[in-house]
C-alpha cells in the first residue's frame, strides 16, 4: 500500500468519526423539534380553552346583567320595587361582579385572560425553540452531505491515480543501435503491477527498434 493510498484511508476514517458524531447531534436536534413542537401543540390547546371559558363567563356576565337591568328598568322609583325584585336585582350584580373576577377559584374573566395570555407566551417560546432546532438539523445533515461527498471524491480520485509500477514500466531507455538491451530493473515487476486504468503496456514496446 502506497503512502497516498494509507493517507486517503486515515483521512476516510476522521470523516467516517465526523458523520457518526453529526448523525448523534442530528438525532438529538430532532428529538428537540419533535418535543417543541409537542408542546406548542399542547400550550395552544390550553390557551383555546382559557379563551373559551373566557368567553363563557363573559356571556353569563352579559345575561345576568341585562336582567338585572331591564327588572331595575320595570320600576321608575326603585324605592318603591318590592323587597324581593330588589333582592334578586342585587343577587344578579352580584353575579355579575363574580363573573369578572373570581380570585378565590382563579376562574374570573380577568384571571382567565391571565391564564389564557400565559399559555400564549409558553406557546411561542415553544416554536421559536423548534424553528432553532429545525435549522439546527438542516445544517447537521448538510455537514453529514458534504462530509459524504468528501470522502467519495477522496475514492474517486484514487481511483484515477496511476500506480507507481506504471510510471517505471512507460519509461524507455534510449539503448544505441547494435548493443545488446540489458533488462531494466524493476521494468517486469513495474508491468505486473500496472492497472487497466492506467492503460496496459505491451513487451514489444521495450525492445529497440
């Protein structure tokens, strides 16, 4: 084996070590991308459904409101309603104040918009982390492409190469006319070891002419 044959072969094995590391990080990158945008998933579902309260507590809040408003509405002189219109009037404020903020259940339209705006947040910090871990593997797997791409052009490239025994084949020794042609040394050993790619060298083209 030829020095630039084992230097291709070390070079192949630090490539071979490269792209195991970067298929782990790109494995791990994906693994990110898939729980980021697991709980981007989750974190919008939870904000739906805070919005959602949110807009129910803000409907009963509406109703129980116009009711007690159009029962005020019956009576010009509120003095003279009866004791239970006036009753049930303060009991539907009541409600409706309760409907607004309820901190002791935290389920009141101000704590749910609370609660609705922070899943929003968890929710965004969650796919900006999945867009960083989606670029994060895009670049893992074109280092893992170019790393690949080294190592074949590295093959290829061998693969042109004319050996060593070629080059001492292909040289003709100038030999005066009449004198007798001693052997090269090394011109046999130099044509066993010749590649098809290099050309083949036939046993007349030693001889004088």
């Amino acid at each position: 084996m030829s020095g630039g044959h084992g230097h291709i072969e070390g070079s192949n094995k630090k490539i071979a070590l490269l792209v195991a590391v970067l298929a782990a990080f790109l494995a791990v990158s994906e693994t990110g991308a898939k729980s980021s945008q697991t709980e981007v998933l989750t974190q919008h579902v939870e904000a739906t459904n805070m919005w959602t309260f949110f807009q129910a507590k803000t409907v009963r809040q509406t109703v129980v409101r116009t009711a007690a408003e159009g029962l005020d509405a019956q009576y010009k002189d509120a003095a003279n309603a009866p004791a239970a219109v006036k009753a049930q009037i303060e009991q539907w404020r009541k409600t409706a104040q309760r409907y607004d903020t309820e901190p002791e259940t935290n389920e009141g339209r101000k704590e749910l918009m609370a609660r609705a705006k922070m899943h929003e947040a968890k929710r965004e910090e969650a796919r900006a982390a999945y867009h960083l871990f989606e670029y994060g593997s895009a670049a893992f797997q074109l280092a893992i492409v170019l790393a690949g791409a080294s190592a074949l052009t590295a093959v290829a490239w061998l693969a042109f190469e004319r050996p060593t025994g070629c080059r001492r084949a292909s040289f003709r020794r100038q030999v005066p006319l009449g004198q007798p042609r001693r052997p090269v040394p090394g011109v046999n050993s130099g044509i066993s070891g010749c590649s098809s790619a290099a050309g083949s060298l036939s046993v007349g083209a030693l001889r004088p002419p």
